[in-house]
C-alpha cells in the first residue's frame, strides 16, 4: 500500500509498506493491505511502517491517518 508520513513543514516519508503500526488514542493498531477505510487519531508514541525489507520507525507526537484505497496517509 501506499504511504505519505506528513508534518506542516514537510515530507517524512513516501513509500510502500506492508504493515504500519500506529499509537491509537485507544491503543496500538495495524494496517494492512486490503484494510477498511478509516480515519483515526494518533497519540505520542511510535509510528512503525514495515515493507518487505525494512522497517522505519517514527517518534510522533500525535496527528491522524487517513486509510483509504490502499492509500494511507498520515499528518504528524
């Protein structure tokens, strides 16, 4: 699936990912492939996006994702 990792200043991130971890407000979630489409608010804690040969670990301070179509996107 696609990913965009945003803050007000720039990009983070862009890529694919297979799985991403997220610091929910009511506990850590997944995504992956295929997910329903959501929207979610994200506390402080580690954002962890997993592609097939790496994962990238993101210290965030809370936002909202956005899934939608294979396409997540994250605003930090």
């Amino acid at each position: 699936m696609q990913v965009e990792i945003l803050t007000p200043d720039k990009t983070l991130f862009t890529g694919t990912a297979e799985i991403i971890t997220f610091p929910g407000t009511d506990g850590s979630f997944q995504v992956k492939e295929n997910h329903a489409a959501m929207i979610s608010s994200l506390v402080k804690g580690i954002l962890e996006v997993q592609s097939a040969n790496e994962t990238v670990k993101f210290d965030i301070n809370g936002g909202l994702v956005e899934v939608l179509s294979n396409k997540v996107v994250v605003l930090v």
